[in-house]
C-alpha cells in the first residue's frame, strides 16, 4: 500500500532523541538557581490538561542549547536542541528539525537511519562533553556511561488530508520501521494494537524504534510521556545489567576459598556488606525511576503509557530486577548461615582443643 500524492505534511516535525546516563544523580535546584544557567533552564511543566491526570513528583530540568545546523545525507538542516535533566542521572537530548510545507511522507522513513549515523552520535556527544564539563558541580559520582538509546517521533501538527484518510493511505510500518518493504497483515495489525486515538483530530502509533503523533494542537503531552518511559527502560536495562555483574562478583568471591577458616567470616562479611549496599542502591534508584512520572485519571494517558512500557519491554525488564533482587535475598541469606555454620564448627573446634589441653595437662601431672 503507497502513500498517495495528496498525503502531506503541512506542518510538522521530527523529534529526534538520544538517552544517556551521566551519573548517580543530578542537583537539578543547584542547576536551576546557577546564575549560568537560569537564563535557559526550565522545569518541566504539566498543561492545565494534563496538571490532575499526570504526576511528575521530580520535575526534570530542560537546558535550551540553541540551534544547530548540519549536513547529512548531502543536505543541509537546521534544528532547535535541548536536553533534559533527571535527578537520578538520565539526561535526554532533543534535536526537533521542522519539516518544510507540503512535505510528502514518502522518504522520511529513511530518518530512522540517522538515529544510527555517526552525524548525530557527533553531534550529540560534542554537546555531551560541554555539558558535562559545566554541570560537573552538580554531578554526584559523574560518569557517562556506554549505554544509549535513541529514538524517533514524526510529529505532525497539521496534515493536508483529515486525519481518517492519512491512516487509511499512510503506510505505518514504512515510518515505523525505515524499511520499503511489502509488509504483512500480521504486521500492520501489530501496529495497530499500539494506536490510540483521544479524539478524531489526533493519533500516536507507536514502535520500537519510532512512534508517529499527530497532535493539532502543538502540545507535547504524548512526546513527554514517551520520553518518560524511554528514560526508565534506558535506567532499567543499565540496573538489570548491574544486578548481572554483581551476582556473578558475589558468587565469585564465595567460591574464591581463603587459606583458614576463620578468615572465611570477615570475607564473608565483606561480601554480605557489598550485595546489602548494591541492594539498597538499586531498589531505591528504581523506585525513583519508575515513580519519575504517574498516570492518575486520565484513561488516555495511562493506556499510551502502559502500551510504551510494552513496546520498549519495560515490564519485561521489571520481572527480571525483581527476580535477580529475590536472588540477592537468597543469597545474602545463604552466606547469613554460611557464618552461622562457621561459627559453629570453630565453636565446637575451640571446644575440642579445650579438652584435648585439659587432657594434656592431665597427663602432665
């Protein structure tokens, strides 16, 4: 199915976005009241629509970084970027590049591709190094870490069809999936069970790698809730990951023998301090990240949040850091009764050389 002709885009743009990870946590207050950032921060702000259905109980911070041009695929563009701040450490680069008038929507599908480019992975780290050298005050335990996710957004304010005619002729999975393929039924049905609609005048769809919003109004409500939930599954794989590495640590050290076993207790210990520590970290990082927004009243809202934790597997991810903290537990309690057990066996090895000294000083008389 082609995209007819009379299926363009009268206004609009691409939202591009790159995540990453920057540190354990972020003063945004002592970022918002720094006299060199005033001047371009804002707190993330809830329209008057949104202000009883959408709670943000840490309103993350935007840095206005001004416009940027560039070149890519040999055509210049121009774009507006900015990024947002976290408290738990997350920050999230926009670059919006405004489509001219009367763009078609055959082609754009080939911007999934610049996500990947080494253009705006330069682009954005130029950014992300002054960044970091700016807010390194700011910065509790600084470091940017290797992970990344990047996304897609074709954000259109007004299109030249009514809104019923471009979902019958714009072939979604095109946009969605930056491929010219012939796709199935199956697949265009998948699509269309992450499509959700407020009125007959708005839309979003929404993908792995990119989500189409068709929005009149020019608000940034579905951007921001889809932004929201990229930054936790980014939190999520980066902690789930974490939980891999110190599991494996502690299950080395155990197996790791030590020479006497009364040195056994204070290893033991050393081991029981660092996974009770990484436990502790990580819940309440996680705790943090999947409170960083929720979905009170409005039914709208919460469906479009809940389908994007589906889509970027954000659920999937929660079941696994549940089921590694459960492994924690057991663990920490079965290196618990380890020193209990040592204990036991120098107690009764202490209660032997007892007897055999009484023995020997029996003899000795």
């Amino acid at each position: 199915m082609g995209i007819q002709a009379m299926a363009k885009v009268q206004r609009g743009s691409l939202l591009v976005y790159k995540f990453f990870d920057i540190a354990e946590e972020i003063d945004l207050e002592g970022i918002e009241n720094s006299p060199d950032f005033r001047r371009k921060a804002s707190r993330f702000r809830l329209t008057r629509k949104t202000l009883k259905a959408v709670v943000v109980p840490q309103p993350p911070l935007t840095l206005r970084l001004g416009s940027v041009s560039f070149e890519w695929q040999n055509s210049p563009y121009t774009g507006s970027l900015h990024v947002r701040l976290y408290d738990f450490g997350a920050v999230s680069f926009l670059l919006r590049i405004p489509l001219p008038p009367h763009t078609d929507l055959r082609g754009l599908e080939r911007w999934i591709d610049f996500l990947y480019d080494e253009v705006f992975e330069t682009l954005c780290r130029r950014y992300l190094d002054e960044l970091m050298k700016a807010l390194h005050p700011y910065l509790v335990q600084p470091h940017v870490k290797e992970l990344t996710e990047e996304y897609l957004i074709y954000y259109f304010e007004r299109l030249s069809v009514p809104l019923e005619t471009f979902r019958e002729q714009a072939d979604l999975p095109r946009l969605l999936y930056g491929e010219d393929e012939d796709f199935s039924p199956q697949i265009r049905q998948d699509l269309l069970r992450h499509s959700y609609s407020y009125s007959t005048e708005d839309l979003v769809v929404i993908g792995w790698e990119a989500a189409i919003v068709v929005e009149p109004s020019g608000i940034m409500e579905i951007p921001d809730i889809l932004e929201f939930a990229h930054v936790q599954i980014l939190e999520l794989t980066y902690y789930d990951e974490l939980l891999d590495r110190e599991l494996a640590h502690a299950y080395e050290q155990v197996e790791h023998p030590q020479r006497f076993l009364w040195l056994h207790i204070g290893h033991y210990r050393r081991v029981m301090r660092r996974l009770f520590q990484s436990r502790l970290e990580i819940t309440e990082v996680i705790e943090r990240v999947m409170n960083a927004i929720k979905i009170t009243e409005d039914v709208y809202f919460a469906r479009v949040y809940r389908s994007a934790q589906q889509v970027f597997r954000s659920l999937e991810r929660i079941r696994n850091i549940e089921n590694k903290i459960e492994m924690f537990n057991q663990f920490y309690q079965f290196i618990g009764q380890e020193i209990s057990n040592i204990r036991l066996e120098i107690l009764e090895m202490s209660i032997l050389l007892l007897i055999l000294l009484e023995v020997i000083l029996m003899l000795w008389q």
